[in-house]
C-alpha cells in the first residue's frame, strides 16, 4: 500500500471519529429522545386531552431544520426566528427605562410593560391562529390543549394547569403556573430581583392563543413571581370583565397583595368603549336640547303670530312677520342639528336651502328664489357659524323682496338668487336680484333699518368683508366673505 493510499486512509478514519462524536453530541441534546416527560401538567380529567396535544405538537416540532447559510430555521415548513431571552425582559425593560428616564421609573416599567403585553397578546393571537389552521384543529379545547404544549416547545416556559372553568363565555377562567419561565429566569440569571411580575409576555402569550381558541376577549395577570422571590410564577386569566373579580378572590385566599393593573391591551378597549358611551350619551344629550330649543323658538314664533292678529298697522304686522322668520332661521339649525347624526356640524346648503324655503312660504309662491352652491366642496359647518349665515342671508333675501320689487313690478320677472361659493378657505355668500337697484349714495353703514344692522353686526361676528354692486334699474348683489376651516371629520 502505498503512502499516499495510507494518508488518505488516515484523513478518512479521522473524519469518521469526528462525525460519531458530533452524531453522538446530537443525540445527547436531541429533545426528543428516550422517555417522554410531559410539558404540561394538568388536573386529571385535562390529562387525556393534553397528552393527545403533546403527541401533535412533538410530532409538528420534530420536523426541525437549521440552514445558516439561508438564515433559515424550519419546522414542518414553518419559519421560525431564535432570540436571546434577556433581550425581551430584563434587558428591554432597562432602555425603556433609560428611554423614559424623565417620566420615572414606574411609569417607565409601565410602558415597557404595556407594550410587551400587548406585542405578545397579538403574536399569541397569530401563532394560534396559523397553527390552528395547519394542523386542522376545530374544536376549542383541542386548540387551547395545543398551546401550553406549543409554549413549551417553543422556549416560553412549561405550564402546569392548577384550575379552570375554560367555556367559550365571560366565565371562562383558568389559574396556572408557568414553571421555567424565559422572563423569570433572565432575572434570577442575571442575578436581579424585582419589585414586581415580570413575566409579561407570558401572561399576553397565552392569554392570546386562548382568546384565538375560544373566540372570546381573554387578559391574563401574573399574581407571583419568582423573579420578585415568590416560589413559583402563577397567573390568572379570565375574561375582561371578571378579571378584578378573580384578582380579588385570589388575593384573599392566598393572602396576596391586590393592588393589579389589568393589561393596558384591555385597558385601552375599556378606556375606548367608555369613551364611545359617553360621547354617543352627550350627542343624545345634545340633540335633546337642539330639540327643546327648536322647540322653544316655535312656541315664541307662534305667540308673535297670535299677537299680530291683534294689530291694525301693516308695519307692525310686517315688523312681527320679519322678527318670526328671524326666530325660525334660528330654529331651522337647531332642528337640523337634531336630525343630523354629527351634532357638531350642520350641512350648508341644506340649511341655507331651509331658510329660503320658509321664506318662499312666508312670502308666498310666485317669487322665484334660487340657492346655487355646487361649487361648494366642505359642506359642513360649525353651529354658530351656520347661525350667522342662516341670519345674513334671511336679511338680505327679506331686503330684496321688502325693497327691489315695488307693488307694481311684474311678478313674473322677479327673480332673487343665493350664490354660496368655495375658494381655497374662505366661502362667499351672494344674494343678487334683478329688482330696481340702490341709490348711487348708498351705504350700508348709514342705514335706520334694524335688518341692515342685524347684516353688519353678524358680518363684523365671523371677521367677514362685505362687497355690494346696484345699478338702478338693473338689481343689485351683496356679497359676504368670510374665512373658514373645514372640520377634519
């Protein structure tokens, strides 16, 4: 045999050596080998259907493929990422800290804790959610069974199930023990004891994949904790709503400080439906009153008509009449505001089409009044805004009807016309008519008439400009600008 032959030989022999001790070293740490001890330990009557979910979950974790040079870690297909624990506990919940320095430390735990518990509910949720459908399971208790077993498998922690009620309702509840778990242990590793719980992404973890089995909201709270020098990590999960009850009456029997904070998770969702409560209760509050008042302006409109039956004198007759559709202008915003489901805002050219509408009754059939506002994009405004314009335009259209047209101009020809245009931020109100005109001299400002003075009151009110052509014999137009801010929603 040649030398050559022999150092091949020996290259061969010494690679042989190399792979039995890395194939032994594999076997020695390989999870799944010898006698199966259960990762989770149960009340007897759960026993059958977690050890028939070990035997699923194992079988699924089995399938496990590290490929580096792809970055790549697969079971059963599934792509999976590994991360230092200590970076989502203890090391985490220090930058926050440092992050949130000038909040305090409490508050800074606070945010730090909030947001582990609600990144972990979610990725609970999804894990189930996809493992579930993988795996075909269908029936609640099958999909729970799954999880502490996948929990396991997967780093989290081993569980061990002290006590339940789990039904698909608010009574659903279940007391456990989360032994081994990544959030304790990287403080007990790194030599650190807590004031507090810190096993967060535990209790979202699992309270997540129970909701996603059972279909119901779920919040778990950690009530020991070894990290804090308690003999085990113990949670609680229920629903939302029973959640304080549970606390509570676990407090009392196992002699424990009561003073805990639901998840924020379900505290924001508490917050929100308070919030959505009160404000649908002040917007039926507030519609209420626009009724009362609209109301109110009806029953004192409808006394100045009873007492204008008594009057002899056309021009206090006319006075009377003018002050009702004044007050009705009033109303009408009231009432639209009632009716609208926003009772903040009230739509302009429904308004404006409102006033000229009763003034057409007033005033009877044969005027031919117009309202144009197509060019009017943000149609919703403000209540006292609408107020002013409401008011403006039912003096100017009263002015064109009480001075443009005399007794002998014929009807037919009477045309009056509301323009309501948008440019940019400012909208223009226009009334124009092709009546008799004005006086060359004449001045708004100089006028004894207490509808001119409601105009340039109401136009000083909303910072508005007023821009006024006539040609006798010819009409005259009043245009009102004014800036505006169109409402976000």
């Amino acid at each position: 045999m040649s030398d050559k032959l022999k150092k091949q030989i020996a290259v061969l022999e010494q690679k042989i050596k190399e792979l039995e001790i890395e194939n032994n070293s594999l076997r020695e740490n390989y999870p799944f080998k010898g006698e199966k001890k259960s990762v989770v330990t149960t009340p007897i009557a759960y026993k059958p259907i977690f050890d028939q979910a070990e035997e699923l979950v194992s079988g699924y974790f089995k399938k496990l493929k590290f490929d580096p040079v792809k970055a790549s870690i697969l079971i059963d297909d599934e792509r999976y990422v590994l991360m230092r624990a200590s970076s989502l506990s203890i090391d985490f919940l220090e930058e926050i800290k440092r992050l949130y320095s000038h909040k305090g430390n409490d508050e800074a735990i606070r945010i730090g804790q909030n947001f582990l518990f609600d990144i972990s509910h979610v990725i609970g949720l999804e894990d189930a959610r996809a493992f579930h459908k993988k795996m075909k399971l269908t029936s609640p208790i099958e999909k729970l069974s799954a999880g502490p077993v996948h929990f396991a498998y997967s780093g989290w922690a081993s569980v061990e199930i002290i006590d339940g009620t789990p039904t698909p309702d608010e009574n659903f509840y279940l007391e456990y023990h989360h032994p081994h778990s990544f959030e304790a242990e990287s403080w007990i590793s790194n030599n650190k004891i807590s004031d507090r719980p810190v096993c967060i992404m535990n209790a979202g973890y699992s309270s997540g994949w129970c909701e996603e089995s059972f279909g119901i909201p779920l919040t778990s709270i950690e009530v020991t904790c070894r990290a804090k020098g308690d003999e085990k990590c113990t949670f609680i999960m229920a629903h939302p709503n029973k959640i304080e009850a549970h606390l509570k009456k676990e407090s009392i029997k196992a002699n424990l400080d009561d003073n805990y904070e639901i998840p924020l998770f379900f505290e924001r969702k508490v917050v929100e439906q308070k919030i959505l409560k009160s404000l649908e209760e002040k917007s039926i509050l507030l519609k209420e009153v626009h009724h009362r008042v609209k109301n109110n302006l009806q029953l004192i409109s409808s006394l100045l008509n009873l007492q204008s039956h008594h009057l002899s004198d056309q021009d206090s007759i006319d006075m009377f009449s003018e002050t009702r559709n004044r007050i009705k202008a009033i109303a009408l915003v009231h009432e639209k505001l009632h009716q609208n489901a926003n009772v903040e805002f009230v739509n302009l050219n429904d308004y404006l089409q409102s006033i000229i509408d009763l003034l057409s009754d007033s005033i009877g059939a044969n005027n031919n009044i117009k309202l144009d506002g197509s060019t009017v994009r943000n149609n919703k405004i403000s209540l006292d805004l609408a107020l002013s314009c409401g008011l403006i335009l039912n003096e100017l259209i009263s002015n064109s009807i009480k001075y443009a047209f005399p007794k002998n101009h014929p009807q037919n020809d009477t045309l009056i016309q509301a323009i309501i245009s948008e440019s940019n931020d400012s909208y223009t109100m226009t009334v124009s008519d092709n009546g008799v005109g004005l006086p060359k001299d004449f001045s708004l400002s100089e006028q004894n008439s207490i509808g001119f003075e409601i105009i340039l009151a109401l136009v000083d009110q909303i910072d508005g400009t007023i821009d006024l052509k006539t040609e006798v014999g010819k009409g005259t137009s009043i245009s009102i600008k004014f800036q505006y801010a169109a409402p976000n929603s």
